[in-house]
C-alpha cells in the first residue's frame, strides 16, 4: 500500500472515530430535550428534610443514585443493547418490561417512561434504524412501557455505540441529572457540581466490570433512603420537580 492509500485509510478511520464519538456526545448531553431537567431523582425533597445541605452531602446522594441506578437500569440497557444487537426483539421487550416491575415508586417509573418515550421520538426523528422505529411502534402501542434505559440500548446499538460507552453514558446521564437539579435547590456552585461530576464519573468507569456481567433477574434498586424521598415528593407540597 503506498503513502498516500495509508494516509487516505486512516483520514476514514479518523473521520468514523470522531463521527463516532459526536453522536455519543450528542445523545449524551444534558442539553438533548428529553425532560430530564424536570427530575430530581427525590433530591427536592432530601434538601427539604436537611439530609443534603451541601457539596459533601449532595456528593453522598448523587453517587447513591449513580449506584442504585448502576445495578438496575443499566442492566436492562446493556441487556437490551445485546438483544438488538442479535436482532432479539423479544429479549428487548423482556429487559423493558422487567426494568419497570423493579421500581417500587410511580414517580421513578413515570419518569423512566416519559424519557423513553422522549427519546424514542427524537432517535427516530434523527437518525431512523428499523429496530428503534420498530420499538417506538411498540411503546406507542401499549406494548411496552420504554424506559429510558432499554430504549437508549437499543437505540445506541442501532447506531454503533458499543455497551461499555452506554454504561458510561447513562451513569453520566443520571450523576447529571441530579445535579443540574442541585443548582435550583441547594447551596453549591457551578465548581462544585463539576468537581462532583469529574469525581464520581472516575468511579462510574469501574463498576462497569462488574454490572455488565449481571443477568436481568439480577437487577435491584434497594436503596430505601431514596425510596423515601421518592414516597415523601410524590405525597408533598413542594414541586419544583417531577421527581
């Protein structure tokens, strides 16, 4: 291969690699308009009972959401992510259905349904793959309820984005959610959310080992402090949030 064939080669390579990583940028951004600056994830009303007060307790409550949310939807999404990677449609309704029969608040599953859906519309509105149109057919149906996680599997798949860039895009997608909201109800900083968002980003690359091998019925969200916050919002006065 001459010079110029090997240059040319790698000009493609590096074009798809950086192509590549817009679209994860872009569909991991906290700016992509699926409602998620709506939620809390019961941040609203930790602040309003005292238990996050600031930088050092709201690091505590994030990281618990990023945990909580590590060993159960991101099971389902990277479940779902090899079903339609094996063109198992089956198996994508099954991560799906079982995602929302784990949650054990109906404002954690509005919310995981109501971003799906968001979601579904604006992949298929973009960038259409004959499994995501296939799946928004399904959630517009009844059929399934397209949580946010499965439905993001599958859409990344469709598209190239391996699970391991999932993982880390939705741990990132929950760790910024929570703080955005922060920044409407709590006493810390644009540095202070980043600082936490950088730290407990480099703890979200580990647990990928262990989540990724994990079956389905082996998803779990025991963690009944977030419960209660969740139990508490959903019965309050105050709603600045969804969640």
């Amino acid at each position: 291969m001459s010079t110029i064939d090997t240059t040319s080669s790698r000009t493609l390579m590096n074009t798809a690699n950086n192509i590549h990583l817009t679209r994860l940028l872009q569909f991991t951004d906290s700016t992509c308009p699926i409602g998620a600056f709506t939620f809390s994830c019961g941040l609203e009303s930790a602040v309003a009972n005292g238990i996050v007060h600031n930088s050092d307790t709201l690091k505590e409550y994030v990281r618990a959401n990023a945990v909580q949310a590590a060993y159960c939807d991101a099971i389902a999404a990277i479940h779902a992510h090899r079903a339609a990677a094996e063109d198992n449609y089956g198996m994508i309704l099954q991560a799906d259905k079982e995602l929302l029969m784990v949650k054990m608040n109906d404002e954690s599953r509005s919310m995981l349904r109501k971003m799906g859906r968001k979601f579904a519309e604006l992949f298929n509105s973009i960038t259409p793959t004959p499994v995501s149109m296939q799946l928004i057919d399904s959630i517009r149906n009844n059929d399934t309820p397209g949580c946010y996680p499965t439905v993001q599997g599958v859409c990344f798949a469709s598209i190239g984005i391996n699970e391991h860039e999932l993982f880390i895009s939705h741990q990132y997608g929950v760790i910024n959610m929570v703080l955005s909201a922060a920044l409407r109800c709590v006493k810390v900083s644009h540095i202070d959310t980043q600082k936490i968002l950088f730290e407990l980003m480099e703890e979200a690359t580990l647990l990928y080992d262990d989540v990724s091998s994990h079956r389905l019925d082996e998803m779990h969200c025991f963690c009944p402090e977030l419960d209660l916050m969740a139990s508490i919002h959903e019965k309050g006065n105050m709603r600045m949030f969804m969640s």
